[in-house]
C-alpha cells in the first residue's frame, strides 16, 4: 500500500507543474491577442496580391499584353515589389 503522504506530494507537485503551465498558456494568449489583428491586415493584404495573380493567371490575353509591354532593349526591367507591413522584433 501506497504511503499517503507521498500521494499527497505527488499530487501537489503536479498541481504546481499544471498551475504553471496555465499561466504561460494565458500569457501566449494575450499576446496572441495583441498580434491578431496585425496578421490580419497581412492577411488582407496577402489575398489581394493573390488575387491579382490569380486574375492575371487566368486571363492569357493580359499576360501576352504584359509581355508586349516590355521594356526598351538596353533598359534593366524593375523588379517586382511586394507591399509589406511593418513587423514587430
């Protein structure tokens, strides 16, 4: 038969390790609070770049007119810029 005592330690040990584990889940919650709405307006603007391309895809005609518009022989063609939000450290 078990002591009781050494139940009891047992038992309190692992309410202490569960008490612990809650707090840190809590503190990721309210950052993950802070941080949604930030990787929602990335999101937004992720799926309006999407979009585009989808659009462009899925019409060869605009395609084929990009391509005619190409630039002058001589110049450098501009490299494609994606908008970016700001992002915390």
């Amino acid at each position: 038969m078990k002591d009781i005592h050494e139940v009891l330690r047992q038992k309190q040990t692992k309410y202490a390790q569960l008490g612990k584990q809650i707090e840190m889940l809590q503190q990721a919650a309210e950052k993950l609070r802070e941080v949604a709405p930030l990787l929602a307006e990335s999101d937004d603007e992720d799926n309006s770049v999407l979009m585009e391309v989808d659009e462009s895809s899925s019409h060869p005609d605009a395609l084929a007119a990009k391509a005619g518009a190409a630039p002058a022989a001589g110049s450098a063609p501009k490299p494609q810029t994606r908008p970016t939000a700001p992002r915390w450290p």
